[in-house]
C-alpha cells in the first residue's frame, strides 16, 4: 500500500466488487455504475503530478490503485471495465476530443448500442451520461477501440485507418498483456 495509498485495496475491492457481482439488466445500468464509479471514486490530476511525466495511460489496475488520473485513465479504465462487465467491444471506443470550454484536448468513452445510432458520451467532466448531441461542448477528432482507429468526419462516422497516433494505446495494451503473465 505504500505504493499506491492507504486506500488503494478498498477502491480495487469495490472495483472488482462492481464487476464480479454485477447483475445489470442492460448495458445501460452498467454504463451508469461504472461511469459513476469511476467519476466519484476518482480524482482527476494531470499526469505530471500522478506519474510524474507529461503524458502517460495508466492501466486500469495503476489509475484504481493510485485513485487519480487525467482525462486519458477515466476513459480508459471505463472501456475496460464495461469489456469486463460484457459490453461488446464494437459498442464502446475512446474518442479524442476538443473540450471547447477548456480549449484544449480530452478523452471519453462512447457508446453506441446498434451501428448508426448516436453515441452517449460517459465524460469525467460531467456525471451525467449524455447523448452526442447534447455535447456541444465536445468536438470529435478521432475515435478507437481494441481493433480500429477512426478520424472524425461527421460527429459519430468517420473512416477505419491505422495511425501512429495510437502508439500510447498499443504500450498501454502490452503493459495490460504482460501483467496477466
């Protein structure tokens, strides 16, 4: 514990609590759990003050024991927890933002329950879960999940590419393999 904080075996009990022993009745239900979850258990703080550079993506297991994290971990650890929790993979991605009111760059988690049909955005800037319309706030730039990168045309479509952009997502995915050895 001297690691990652006194309370770091308490927010990983209940974090596995939450998806071990989770009987939603609709990926809805799950969405407002682990959205909730995440958003109140969770401190936000800039990477440099967490991980002491400026830019690192923490693994779900680091950002939950260490209880803090930037835009980046909240998303991610999200993504990662609904996979647990069995929302299909093609449902969920990462979408890189412009949070316009901070004009700078962001992360959230999008959720689409049939292809064509508008995201909700589970954002660690607003608890509420939303539909993509009603983020004026938020401009999409690009978009990803296990298996594809897509860049922002029109809010929600875009095309399928490979892109050196997701070089901190593929450390990020090695780092997760390697912990399960």
């Amino acid at each position: 514990t001297d690691k990652w904080g006194k309370d770091a075996r308490t927010r990983l009990m209940s974090w596995e609590a939450m998806v071990r022993l989770d009987k939603s009745n609709s990926d809805r239900e799950k969405l407002e759990k682990v959205n909730a979850f995440m958003n109140k258990t969770m401190t936000y703080a800039e990477d440099i003050n967490v991980w002491g550079v400026s830019d690192y993506w923490a693994t779900p297991l680091e950002f939950v024991a260490r209880g803090a994290g930037d835009c980046e971990e909240y998303a991610i650890a999200k993504y990662f927890t609904l996979k647990a929790m069995g929302i299909a993979d093609d449902k969920i991605n990462i979408a890189y933002v412009k949070a316009m009111q901070l004009n700078r760059s962001h992360m959230v988690l999008t959720y689409v329950d049939k292809p064509g049909n508008e995201p909700l955005i589970l954002d660690n800037l607003d608890n509420a879960i939303r539909p993509a319309s009603e983020r004026h706030d938020l401009e999409p730039i690009f978009s990803f999940n296990g298996t594809n990168l897509w860049m922002a045309q029109l809010r929600g479509q875009g095309e399928g590419t490979n892109s050196s952009r997701l070089r901190p997502w593929r450390d990020l995915l090695k780092r997760i393999s390697e912990n399960k050895k």
